[in-house]
C-alpha cells in the first residue's frame, strides 16, 4: 500500500515551504507516491497558493486542492480523512510540521505489521512531554520500537480506510459533546473548531489506540497560526534521523499501552492481587483521575484515604518505582473506602519538585521567568501604543 500524502496549509507560507521540503528529502521505495496539497479558503493566504504550484515533487503525482469557502481546521482535517475512502490510507500532515527521512516506510511497515481492530491509527508523533500534567514523559522501556498510546495524536498521523469508516460513522453521530469526566480537563475544554478533540472522545470510548514510535517521525513547531498566539517550542521532540531499516513492532497484546492521561494501562498487574480484583485508578501524574467505581487509587497526590502502601520517587520513568516495588514516599496507594484526615508529615510536595526538577538551580531559573515576563509585557506595551498611535492619526 503506498498511503496519500496530504499537506493541509491555509495561510503559513514559511511553514509550508519547510514542511514540503522536508517531505520531499524523505525516503520512498518507488515513484508512484501522490502528494496532496489541501489549502483552506483565506482572504489572503500569503502567497501559499504560489509557493505549492512552483513546489517540485519529485515521487510521484503532485495534487493542489482548494476551496471556494473556508472550511476551518475541523471541517478541513475531516475531508482529508474522507480521502481514505480513495486511496486507501492517508498520511495528515498540518503545515507546522517537520517530517522525519524515514517517515514514509515506517508508515508502510506499520500498516502492514498492524490490522487489529483496536488500532484507530498510526502515529507519526512521539509525546516527550505530558501537556495535562505539565511534566515530561517517557514509557516504559521493553524490546519493541512502538506501543500503543490514547493521546491526541494531531501532529502526524495514518489513517486507514476501515479505521476512518469507524471513526466517521460514530462521528456523524456525536457532533454535540458533553463534559466527559474521563478525558482530561484540558481536552474538554477545547474549541469546537479541534478535529481532535471528536477523535480523543471516540478513541477513548470505544477503547482504542494510537500505534505510537519510541522515536519520532514528525516534530511540531507550534508557531503562530489558527490555534497559537505565539510560536514556542514546547512539543519539539527528538525526530528519528538516520535510514529506516529493522524495526521491532510491538505485538498488540504485548505491547505498552497508555491511556489518555498518560498513565501506564498494566501497571495494576504490579500491584497486589486483591488490589487488581477491586479494580485501581492510575493517578501519577495528579490529573485527577479518580473514578467512583474503583476502589483504590495510585496517586502521587495528598488524598483523605487509608495508605495501604507507598513507594520511593527515585527511578525513572516513574513507572518503574512500581514495577520493582521501589520502597519510600511519594507515591501512594490508597483504599477510597477507608477515609481519613490528610497527613502533611507522611507527604512532601517538594519529593515531586525534587524528582522533576534536574539540576534545579533557583536563582537561575528566576533570573529566566524574570526576563521572559519582562519581554512578554514590552511585546504587550508596544502594540498598545501602536494602536493608541493609530486611533489618534485618524
């Protein structure tokens, strides 16, 4: 199977130009690869639209789709992933993107290593950084170069055509969403303008899973555009660089997996017995994960429950202090049916800074947010005066 490529732009010429080039440079296993350039309607799109046609591609055919009205991000991202019913499979890559040389056979080894049913998609993108909690992230290390993973994959992704089918039908059905209590705050809280936010909702609710590389194949510049009011590099990750060769795909039922909040689906197989049989929340990132149908929680936070047992915050990825029964504080499993008054000497928020924190030198690190305050409010105080300038030359 050789996947459509689609490029989605609408008004980032630079981006655009880096993304395509990037995609270009990449390596493919025969000429006959489609690339597909779906700009959205802008009233001035910045020359993209020039940028795309002059665009050489050198692996096959080369489409440009435009609108005649703007479809905005949703709408958009949706008819892309309606092209699977032509082709197949697509590649999605929103212009803010950088692919890896490697992406394109990965994608093809995936899609015909994976065809289970519980795989929703192929991931490009690889998380280095848990956005809920705020804290940097990293599975679980085993012999396999993927595992499977719940998160809001919108920075490179695959769809197949019967993955896409699914997703569309429970789609067409669900365009009001409600308050869902067991997705995190943040993603209940985004825009309905978010294609993601609908697949989050449907991956989570049927319990599905993105195939995720320990490594990635795409990285994201989060620069200013329809979602972003300035650029940052916080969900820059470390891209593969070199040739696609061997690759240890992950069996499903072998496989790490991880739910949407980041959180270790097997790590209750560490636990005791009897805790497993009553069922147990995974909290160790204190999103608040805390469900009333299960009796226990493993939380790093500070809760009004009996402890049945603690665990040290030394190893890491934080899983492993559970994994080999690391002994200490910070984290802690509870009994939710036992309650009691929290205990400030059994609990040190400073065990969490201190195990996050790396060479944490504070005068430093308050020289830095000093500095960045500063230029964040100088950036605000000149557009002001530029508009009070403006009002009064009228």
């Amino acid at each position: 199977m050789n996947p459509l490529i689609v490029v989605v732009g609408y008004n980032r010429p630079k981006s655009m130009l880096r993304l395509l080039k990037s995609v270009d440079n990449a390596d493919y296993d025969s000429d006959d690869v489609t690339l597909l350039i779906s700009l959205d309607k802008a009233d001035n799109d910045n020359g993209v639209l020039k940028i795309v046609t002059s665009f050489n591609w050198h692996h096959g055919n080369k489409i440009i789709r435009t609108f005649e009205k703007r479809q905005g991000l949703r709408n958009h991202i949706i008819q892309c992933g309606d092209l699977t019913d032509e082709y197949g499979a697509v590649i999605v890559l929103e212009d803010d993107l950088i692919v890896s040389s490697g992406y394109y056979r990965y994608v093809c080894k995936a899609l015909e290593y994976y065809t289970d049913d519980c795989i929703a998609g192929i991931s490009l993108y690889s998380h280095e950084w848990n956005g809920y909690a705020r804290r940097f992230y990293e599975p679980v290390a085993d012999e396999y170069d993927t595992y499977l993973g719940q998160f809001s994959i919108t920075w490179g992704q695959c769809w197949t055509r019967e993955a896409w089918k699914n997703f569309k039908n429970w789609y067409n059905n669900n365009q009001e969403l409600k308050y869902n209590y067991f997705i995190p705050k943040d993603i209940n809280n985004w825009g309905e303008k978010s294609w993601g936010k609908y697949f989050v909702y449907y991956i989570t609710e049927k319990k599905l899973f993105y195939v995720i590389p320990r490594v990635s194949f795409s990285t994201n510049c989060s620069e200013i555009g329809e979602h972003s009011y300035e650029s940052n590099n916080d969900h820059q990750v470390r891209l593969f660089n070199g040739k696609f060769n061997d690759f240890r795909f992950a069996p499903v039922k072998k496989a790490c997996r991880y739910d949407i909040f980041f959180e270790n689906m097997k790590l209750d197989n560490y636990l005791p017995q009897k805790i497993k049989k009553y069922g147990v929340d995974i909290d160790l990132n204190n999103t608040g994960k805390n469900s009333k149908e299960k009796r226990f929680v493993l939380s790093t936070a500070n809760l009004p429950y009996k402890i049945v047992k603690s665990y040290g915050l030394q190893l890491r990825p934080i899983d492993m202090n559970i994994i080999l029964g690391v002994a200490g504080k910070g984290i802690y499993l509870y009994d939710k049916s036992i309650p009691r008054k929290k205990n400030k000497d059994e609990f040190n928020c400073y065990d969490m800074i201190r195990y996050e924190v790396r060479g944490m030198v504070v005068r430093k690190l308050a020289c830095y947010y000093i500095f960045q305050i500063k230029e964040r409010y100088k950036r605000v105080l000149v557009e002001f005066v530029k508009k009070i300038v403006s009002f009064h030359s009228r």
